[in-house]
C-alpha cells in the first residue's frame, strides 16, 4: 500500500528520457506523440500546500502505483497520463498546417516603440516590418507572432485604435503571403481586426482575462489561443511575486484556465499553453519552471515558451544587456526541446532554427537502430 494520504494532490513529471524506444517495450512512454521517450514519472505529492517526500514511479510499476490510490486521485492520474502520451492535434492556419510532433519556432516581431529588446526596429515602417517576418519565415520560423503593444514591466497601455494601426498592415501583407500569424494582444477589437486580416491564432498574455469579451470572441471564431500564466488580474502582467511552490502553483493556474477555455466554447485541442517566463516572477522561480517544464504535458495541450532574451538570461550571465543574450536564449531553446515543447517564442529565429536543427539531428541518429 501507498503511503501517500488520501487528501493528497499528485502531479506527474515525465523524467528519465531516454535515446530511443527500441527493446525496452513496457519500459517507456512517448511524450505528447513526439520524438522523445521517458521512463518515469517524477510524482509531485502536495498535501495540505506542503509536498511530502517525492516519489519516482517507473512505467513498468506505474498500474501498480495507481492501484494503490484512491478512487479520485487514480482517475485524476490516470487522465494526466492519458494527455501526456496522446499527439497534439495539428492547427490549419490557412494555407498552411502547424505541426506538433516536433519542436517549432515562432519568431517575434514587434510592432512598438518601446519592447524590451527590439521596441522600435519596425515602429511606422509596415513594409520593413513585414519584410523582417519573411526573413524569418524563411530562415525556418512556423509562424510569425506580431504583436502592437509592449509587455515589458513599466510599458504603458497603448490605445486600442494605435494597435491596430500598428498591426494591421504588417499582419495584411504576411497573411497575404500566406505566412502563418499570432497576433500577441490582450484586446477584443485588435483580436477581430487581426483574425479579419489574415491572422489565425490569438496569443494572449493574459490568458483572455484582460478584455471580458475575449473569451467568446476566440470561441465564435473558432481560432486556437496561446494563453499564458501570470499571477495578477487581467492587466497585472508583472504583479510582485509570491510563489510557495511556482511549478505546481503555475500547473493549477494554467489547468483552471484551460477548464474555463473549454467550458466558455473553445476546445481543448485548440489550446497552447506558455507557463510566462519572466511575468511576475522571480529567477527562483524562472529557474523552477523551467526545470520542471515537462510537467506541464499533464494539460494535454502543445507547449510555448518564451525565454528568449529574458531577464533571467542576464541575471545568470553578468548582467548581460537584451541584445548580449544569444547563447542564453539558444540554451533554453534546447533545454525546451529536450522536455517536449512544442513552439519556442524567439527573437533570433536563424540561430534559433540551427540549434533545434542540431537536436533533431541527435533525435534523428538515436532513433535509427542499430545494426
């Protein structure tokens, strides 16, 4: 029998990955339906807001682990379980397909004066700014996140009608391209004009809690959403942290908002999530996050993150300024790919393309047996 009280919360981490599949039949699982197998769970115990000692469940004791639970708390495992080995459903953006089955990067381009790292690069200049989203669309970005409004701590709300102003010519001229475009807003008239433009998935920070209609306009338009996690209210995105326990606090958040989504008419397989790397929090608790990323396939939906050139690249690295942090943002991008996320959020979409062209390559030849 167990030793894990019944009133308990449990949380599966997928852990001990390994090169590739071949003779370990009942010994492995696939992660969300792509190029990495684990043979473990990492089972996060939480009890009365206090994790108890951890438990390392391998796949071929995880029946006899679940029997061992009680009724609710074998069900809640079982439907983890169940979403971390399943494919993440494609999207039809268009023209064009977005696949899951392997790391893919979105590249960045901001439409503003004032973002933390490139704010006013393509500020007035729609043409430049789209001619910059065909460069990374060749360079080998999936998708082109165009956004009006800086989120940086400190930046000021910018007018609904100056965002569109801002987006809307980059966003006509890309879609009519056919690139595949998020529009990265939190508001409900730049979310319609965006989506009428050519846009074909909302990237909201604030999970669609800063606009009160956002939530049925993504519903009706049937479009899939990127929601992010921050701890504050709907505008809040850099409220001061207090965390006792980021990941699981950060797991919880995002899972409540995922139910919201699905019960308000968006479906679950339209989901991603983006656990908000540097949105009210600390660098204890980036560094929490990230370690523990793949835990967050629990959800059962495709994975963004969003680290490049952050803040905690610099506190780990002598300060280095926004435009110094290259060789930081490319170590996250890996360290993502190596846990199973699907869409890497980048500034530098060429070097970025690289490193996961290096990590495929590793995939690829661990996965080729032997002989």
């Amino acid at each position: 029998m167990t030793d894990i009280p019944p009133s308990a919360s449990l949380y599966f981490r997928p852990t001990g990955f390994v090169e590739a599949p071949f003779g370990l039949d009942g010994q492995v699982m696939r992660l969300a339906g792509g190029l990495l197998w684990f043979s473990a769970f990492d089972v996060i115990v939480v009890d009365g807001g206090e994790r108890l000692a951890p438990k390392l469940v391998t796949i071929d004791t995880l029946d006899d682990f679940i029997g061992s639970l009680s009724d609710a708390q074998a069900q809640r495992a079982r439907t983890a379980i169940a979403r971390i080995g399943e494919p993440r459903a494609p999207f039809q953006l268009g023209e064009r397909v977005l696949r899951f089955d392997e790391p893919r990067i979105a590249g960045i381009l901001n439409v503003t004066p004032d973002s933390f790292s490139d704010g006013g690069r393509h500020s007035d200049d729609p043409q430049g700014a789209a001619d910059a989203g065909f460069a990374m669309s060749s360079r080998g970005a999936a998708m082109i996140d165009v956004g009006g409004e800086s989120t940086r701590p400190g930046a000021a709300d910018v007018w609904e009608g100056d965002e569109i102003e801002r987006v809307i010519p980059v966003i006509e001229r890309l879609a009519a391209s056919g690139v595949a475009i998020s529009v990265d807003t939190r508001k409900v008239a730049v979310m319609e004009a965006a989506l009428s433009a050519g846009a074909a998935i909302v990237n909201d920070v604030s999970a669609l809690r800063f606009d009160d209609r956002s939530l049925a306009l993504v519903a009706a338009a049937g479009c899939p959403v990127i929601i992010m996690h921050h701890a504050g209210k709907g505008h809040e995105l850099h409220a001061d942290p207090d965390y006792r326990d980021p990941l699981v606090e950060v797991y919880d958040w995002l899972e409540n908002r995922v139910e919201e989504l699905v019960k308000g008419g968006v479906a679950r397989d339209k989901i991603v999530i983006d656990p908000g790397i540097g949105f009210g929090k600390a660098l204890q608790h980036n560094l929490a996050l990230i370690n523990g990323l793949s835990l967050f396939h629990g959800l059962g939906c495709p994975i963004m993150l969003g680290a490049s050139r952050k803040r905690l690249i610099g506190a780990l690295s002598n300060e280095a300024p926004a435009d110094e942090r290259l060789g930081g943002s490319l170590a996250l991008v890996t360290l993502g790919a190596a846990q199973g996320v699907q869409l890497l959020r980048v500034h530098d979409v060429a070097e970025s393309v690289q490193a996961l062209h290096v990590w495929r390559g590793l995939r690829d030849a661990a996965l080729i047996p032997a002989g």
